[in-house]
C-alpha cells in the first residue's frame, strides 16, 4: 500500500426517505464535483418534523479524499 494523503470536508445529506438515502444522495452529489472520494463517517444525524410525523432527515457527513492523482488540494467554498 503506498502513502496516501487525504483531504476531508463535510457535508449535509437530505432525504424526505430516509438517513440513509440522505447519506446516499450526499456521497453521489459531493462525487460530481470532487475526484477520488474514498470514505465517509456520520457525525450527525438529525430530522424535521411536521405534523407529528418525520418530514425530513439530514444526515452530517465527514468525507475523505485523496489528494494527489489530479484532486484538488483546496476546495472553494
């Protein structure tokens, strides 16, 4: 295994389904802007609620990225 250098941002997933849809849609999203997406972590999860039911799920995620290999080193935000 070579020496790996990592960058790591976080982000916020958001699914009217489910935490784990919002972890899904999060990952796909952040993996259209941003090359060699190679892990995640859940931080936070947390939701909305209307009417006495779930409406909405938010799910904060930690995303690791290689650095190296045509990535960037420095995202704008």
């Amino acid at each position: 295994m070579s020496n790996r250098c990592y960058g790591l941002i976080e982000i916020v997933g958001t699914s009217t389904e489910s935490s784990d849809q919002a972890i899904h849609n999060a990952v796909e999203k952040a993996s259209e802007t941003l090359p060699h997406l190679d892990w995640f972590q859940v931080t936070e999860t947390r939701g909305h609620i209307v009417d006495g039911r779930v409406a909405h799920f938010q799910v904060v995620l930690k995303v690791g990225y290689r650095l190296g290999e045509g990535a960037p080193a420095i995202l704008e935000t």
